[in-house]
C-alpha cells in the first residue's frame, strides 16, 4: 500500500472541504450583511415616512384649531 499516496489524497480532500466551508461561510455573510443594510434602507425610508404623516397630523390639528377659533369667534 502507499500510505504516502493515501495521506496526500486525505490532506487533499480536508482541504477542498475547508474551501467549501470558507465558500459557504462567505457567502452567508455576504447574503446576512446584505439583508441587514436592506433592512436599514427600509427602516430608514419608513421612518421618513411616518415623520411625514405626523406633520400632515400636526397641519391637520392647526386647521381644525382656526376653523374653531373661526367659529366660536363667530358665534360670540
């Protein structure tokens, strides 16, 4: 038997499935890093957003304030 032929096939092999592992490894980092800055875009774009919405609140809360000053000046 050749031990030496067999022990370089073996090294050969561990090595390609660390290779594997790197690969597989890498490629989940890259997919997770990618997720999470999509994830912050999207957090980020829901936020200007809502910051939106509560200034068209805060417009509606003033209209409705004069149009009661309005009022009740009126029926005075």
């Amino acid at each position: 038997m050749n031990y030496e032929g067999i022990l370089a096939q073996g090294i050969a092999q561990i090595a390609q499935y660390l290779w594997y592992g790197i690969l597989i490894q890498a490629g989940t980092f890259l997919v997770t890093v990618g997720l999470l800055i999509y994830g912050l875009v999207q957090l980020k774009r829901d936020n200007r957003e809502i910051m939106r919405e509560i200034g068209n609140v805060g417009a509606m809360t003033q209209n409705v304030a004069a149009m009661t000053r309005e009022i009740l000046r009126r029926t005075e």
